[in-house]
C-alpha cells in the first residue's frame, strides 16, 4: 500500500511515528523502574514525583489554552487599523501573575519537604544496620551487629526498616535502588545516611549512579528480600561459617581451595617456590585463611544471582537457577575480568597460567560455598 500525500507530510507521518515508537519503548517492563515502588521510600518519592508531574501537566495544559485563545482572539485582522488596548503596567495583572506562581510553589513545597523529612538521612529505631562500602566497581554490605559482611547482593529480611550508612573507599559513587529508595551519594572520608524497607520479598536491582570510572555502568547489585526465617538462617549460617570451612570431601573441591589460598606451589624463573595463584590475598572467605580486603568477600558466593557484580547473569530464560550457567560465568570472569569490567585491577588468568582443570577445581570450590 502506497502513502499518498506529499512529501512534507510523508516526513511529518514519519517523524510521528518514529516519536511513537519511542514513547511506546519507554513503557516497557524494566526492573529498575521507580514508578513501580515496593517500600515506603519509594513510595513516597514517587508520590511526589507525580504529583510535580501533574501540577505541571495542569499549568502546561492552562498556558497552551490561554495561549491559543489569545492567538485567535486578538490576531491582527484583515483592514485592522485601531491598536488593541495596551494593559502594560496593570497592578491588578502584576498581582495576579505573582501570586499564582507562589501559591505553585507552596503547593509543591509543602508535599517536598515533608517527603524529604520521612525518607532522608537517619532514621529512629531501625530494625536493622547495614554499612554500605563503595569499591571501583562494587558494593561492599557489611552487618555491624551480625558481624557478616557480603558483597554485590544484600540480604534483608522483608517489612523491616533498614538504616543504611554510606562511605566510600575510593571515589564518589551514588547507592540507589529505584523501587525501595532513591539516590544517596557516597563519598570518601563521609558518612552518609539513608534507610529503606521493602513491602515485599523478591529481587531488587540497585545500580551505581554517580559516574566513577571505566566500569561506571557496569557497578550493579542486587538486593535481596526474604522471610523473616530466612534472613535469620542465612546469618546463622555465615556465623557458622566463621567457626571454620569443613574440609572438603570432594578432591576438585580441596584441590580448587588449595589453589584459591595459595597453597599450590611452583617454582619461578629463579628456582623459588611461590603460590601458582593467590586468590586469598585479595579475597576473604569466611571460615579459612582466605583474609583479603582489597576485592570482594566471597564465603557465599555460590549462592548469589550474579558473577562480577551483576553484570552476569546466573539464571535463565525461565528465571531459575542455573549452576551450569553460573559454572560458565565464573570460568569467563577469572579467564578474563578486564573483558567485561574494563580498568578491573583483578588480574587475568590465561592458560599459561591456570590450565583449565585447575579453573574448573576452583570455580568448583567458589559454587560450593552456596550456603
């Protein structure tokens, strides 16, 4: 079917439909969508974001009536010679022109600021207290009163008010959670402070968003809400943890844990023995010699959604968990980190260096420890 009419108005059905489909993308599902809040928080900042949103519709829809009715009704007619009634300098027009604008204002600020005062800085009485630390390109989760500290995916129970303190450890970055809280800068040397709580349990995607480097993008976490029951076995069992990691029964499994502490030796260019890799020295799992602080805790790794910071993807089309899935993810990730999180200081580990049995016994130990 051919589209008759000319060219102008072609490009004018074109640009529409092109404006169209814009519009209708920006309707799609997104998990990190703020106008679909699960917290008071959010609740409450997206509440007065609509309702900035209307008052603005409202005035935007007043001045374009107004303005299309003065446009018709005062345009210069065909013969006209009488200049219309000036009205410049009209107190009655000053006044009204003026206190329409303030009564806009205390309209919007009355709703701001006491929105600001529910959900900014501490909050009294918490349920809870999680330390928020923020790496290039990571998020540390440490629980001062369970004395359990995690990485990239934080663990709360659900309906508890959660106070979250904020620092930085190297640059300024920006912790949010679109559908529990908005954003709170984190910053070097600076305790910030925020709270949220989550109405239902599930997995909430959080993101970075203060740009911080190569990987800006790429600094995602997860937090995830659980039963008041599941929250407290899932610290008793990181509690447990820090009692001692059980041997292991499994040989790939010893032989994966011997590699990540170091413990496999070989023999350099000078006849002296050094670790083959020493995961250890940067890494802490809890439990083990393993006591490093520079790079992310990982006594649960094999339980988290993600590998490398929520950049990939531990479950399938179908939304469960895939070991094999995560197996692949992490076998990718120590081969080759920069490849996915570009200015990682976490070194690659080509063959040369680690033979693929050796990667398969140590991505073997890191899904063993999914307790």
């Amino acid at each position: 079917m051919r589209f008759r009419g000319s060219p102008a108005l072609r490009r004018s059905a074109l640009g529409l439909l092109a404006s169209l489909s814009v519009l209708l993308t920006g309707c799609a599902t997104l998990p990190q969508n703020p106008l679909d809040p699960k917290g008071p928080v959010a609740e409450a900042q997206t509440g007065l974001l609509m309702t900035s949103l209307w008052v603005a519709t409202v005035i935007g829809a007043v001045v374009t009536v107004l303005l299309v009715i003065v446009v018709l009704r005062f345009r210069a007619k065909p013969g006209q010679t009488e200049v219309p009634k000036q009205i410049h300098g009209s107190t009655k027009l000053e006044i009204l022109w003026t206190a329409i604008p303030i009564a806009i204002l205390v309209a919007i600020a009355i709703p701001t600021v006491q929105a600001n005062f529910a959900t900014m800085g501490r909050i009294e009485n918490p349920d809870m207290t999680v330390k928020v630390v923020g790496h290039q390109w990571w998020f540390e989760f440490q629980y001062p009163e369970k004395s359990v500290t995690t990485a990239n995916e934080l663990v709360i129970p659900v309906g508890k008010k959660v106070a979250v303190e904020l620092v930085s450890d190297d640059v300024i970055h920006s912790f949010w959670v679109p559908q529990l809280a908005g954003k709170t800068d984190v910053i070097p040397n600076r305790l910030n402070h925020m709270w949220l709580q989550a109405n239902e349990e599930g997995l909430y995607y959080g993101q970075c968003a203060e740009f911080c480097g190569d990987s800006h993008a790429k600094m995602r976490f997860r937090v995830r809400v659980v039963s008041d029951q599941a929250y407290t076995a899932w610290v008793e069992t990181r509690l447990a943890q820090q009692k001692g990691l059980p041997a292991a029964t499994d040989a790939d499994i010893a032989a994966g844990r011997a590699l990540f502490e170091g413990q496999t030796k070989v023999k350099n260019s000078a006849g002296k023995e050094i670790p083959k890799v020493n995961c250890a020295s940067c890494h802490a799992i809890d439990g083990t010699t393993a006591k490093g602080k520079t790079a992310p805790n990982l006594s649960n790794v094999g339980d988290r959604n993600t590998v490398a910071a929520g950049i990939l993807e531990n479950y399938g089309p179908d939304g469960k968990f895939d070991a094999a899935l995560q197996a692949a993810n992490l076998k990718k990730w120590i081969r080759n980190p920069v490849s996915f999180k570009p200015g990682t200081v976490m070194p690659s580990h080509p063959e040369s260096k680690l033979s693929d049995t050796e990667l398969d016994q140590i991505v073997k130990y890191l899904q063993s420890l999914n307790k």
